[in-house]
C-alpha cells in the first residue's frame, strides 16, 4: 500500500480555534488549540487555562469550568492534570 491509497478518502481537517479576550488590554481574538493550556486542579479553583495575549504580551490565567474543560480537551488543547486520579 502507498502513501497516496493510504490517504486517498481523507479528507483536509479544519483546525480548531477558540475565541478569547484579555482583561489587561480588552482585546479580542481567536487562538489556535496550540496557544492554549489547560490544568486541570482537584477542584473547580485549581482548574483554568491560560495562554499569552497576542496583542499586549500578557499571561492570562482564566477558570475553566466542566464545559470549557470538555471544548478544549475535544479541540486539541494541551493538558497538564494536577492531581492524582487514585
């Protein structure tokens, strides 16, 4: 089998963006799932994502409740989990 059979059904995957906006400058853009992490805590105060502002440079830090986690998780984010599942 080569590469082009392999392959040939598939069809071009749209990548995933997320909308988010910075609380230090108010501005508004769209990220791709690379430029986002996400930490998932113990508990809803130790769960956030966070990503670096495109327009002012800012860290920003935000709380991510069940359903963020679940559209992150599903478009690709990167997760770190801070707690043990045992």
């Amino acid at each position: 089998m080569t590469v082009v059979s392999a392959f040939a059904g598939m069809r071009s995957v749209t990548p995933v963006v997320f909308r988010a906006g910075c609380p230090d400058c108010r501005g508004r853009f769209e990220l791709a799932a690379g430029a986002l992490r996400l930490a998932i805590g113990a508990t809803s105060r130790t769960t956030f994502y966070s990503f670096t502002c495109p327009e002012c440079g800012a860290a920003v830090r935000k709380p991510a409740g069940e359903r963020v986690v679940e559209l992150l998780t599903g478009g690709g984010v990167r997760t770190l989990r801070l707690h043990s599942t045992l």
